[in-house]
C-alpha cells in the first residue's frame, strides 16, 4: 500500500507481478495519488528512505515489506 505523505488519508493499494520493476508500479501510485510531474521516492513507515531504480517489486517487499509512504524529496525530507 502506497500513503501519500502529505495526506495520510489518501492511500492506494497496486497490484503488481513480484517480477515488475517498481520504478512502474510507484509510477502508477504517484499518478493515483494525484501527483501529475516530477521526482517521487518512498519511504517505509518508519522512515527509511528505499532506493528502488532498477529494482522488481519482489525486491522490494522482501527488503522492505509492503507498505510506504510516497511523496517529493521535500515531503519526505530530502
């Protein structure tokens, strides 16, 4: 599940083939998310941040699980 980071009331769940490269599937939930242009990242609930460029979705989960907060580099403190 995808949190936008200004909002937590605004989520969304993705479903995605655990071979996906997550650069898509966290396009997808920036563009669900109401975010229309530029830089995205993740972080973890707990705040750590998730480098995810070149990486699949199962990567991903089985490094971080399956829930993130999504947002710009200002909304996540980069």
């Amino acid at each position: 599940m995808f949190v936008r980071a200004d909002n937590d009331s605004r989520n969304i769940a993705i479903d995605a083939a655990m071979d996906e490269k997550m650069d898509s599937t966290v396009g997808r939930a920036a563009k669900d998310l109401g975010f229309t242009s530029g830089k995205v990242g993740i972080i973890t609930l707990h705040g750590v941040i998730v480098p995810f460029a070149g990486k699949t979705v199962g990567e991903i989960i089985k490094a971080y699980g399956t829930n993130f907060r999504l947002g710009t580099p200002d909304m996540l403190g980069n």
